[in-house]
C-alpha cells in the first residue's frame, strides 16, 4: 500500500491502513504507533445538525502535498513510519474521514509528530469540504 492516498468513500480501512505500517520494514525501529482517526460529526459547531460531509480535493495536488508532509515527517528524530490517508465524497455522521498513523521509537516524537502533520494538513493539501445540514448546506474552513 502507498504511503499516503485519497480514497472514495469506503476505499481504506483503518484495519488496512494498521497492517500495512506494522508490515513496514522501519517497524523494528518503533516503540510505539499512534493513529488519529478524524470523523464526520453530527452536530455542528453552531448546533446544527449534520446529515454528512462531501469532500472535494484536486486528487493529484492532494497526494503530492500529502507526500510532502510525510516525506518531511519522516525526516524528524525518531519516526520509523508514516501513512496519511483521507477520504473524499460524501461521508455519514461518525464514518472516518482521515487516517494519520505514525510510528515512533518514542511516543514523545509520535505524538508531537502526529499534531504538526494534522496541522500541515489542514492548511495546505487542498481537500474541500462542505457541511450536509438539515435545512442546506455550506462550505467549511479548516481549522
């Protein structure tokens, strides 16, 4: 499995996603594997309700930045392994949204690692996303 991808809807697991960076060479170095699984919430910040999610992404552009941020996470101190994957089209209250797994020789390095790639994500790999809401929908800025 590539190391990072977009996928329609139901194209990864997280059971997939585990496997394959526990099958990853780099696993001997690892003392720890961290996941963060960011899902479809079905209450909006302002309390309307969500039906769903569409997500939208220049697919190639997404990958290419997605690499990049992997490439530059594989770089820092301790980081034995690293999968990003996020899925597009339209997602129901508490599916999966994206997977960000990492493995570290320490979970100091995992889990500040892990927080600086979400952050990367969400400002510069360009996915789009716009709230299904009970009475319309609107598009939403990345936090």
């Amino acid at each position: 499995m590539r190391r990072v991808g977009i996928f329609e809807g139901g194209g990864i697991s997280l059971s997939e996603a585990l496997l394959d960076i526990r099958k990853s060479p780099n696993v001997s170095r690892a003392g720890a594997i961290g996941c963060f699984i960011g899902i479809v919430r079905e209450v909006a910040d302002d309390g309307s309700r969500v039906k769903g999610i569409w997500f939208e992404a220049e697919r190639e552009m997404a990958e290419r930045a997605l690499q990049e941020i992997a490439d530059w996470a594989m770089g820092r101190p301790g980081i034995a392994d690293v999968r990003i994957y996020h899925k597009i089209g339209e997602l129901g209250p508490g599916e999966d949204i994206m997977y960000v797994i990492v493995s570290a020789s320490h979970r100091r390095e995992l889990f500040e690692t892990m927080e600086m790639i979400i952050e990367r994500i969400k400002k510069e790999v360009p996915i789009w996303k716009k709230e299904l809401l009970e009475f319309g929908g609107r598009w939403v800025h990345s936090k």
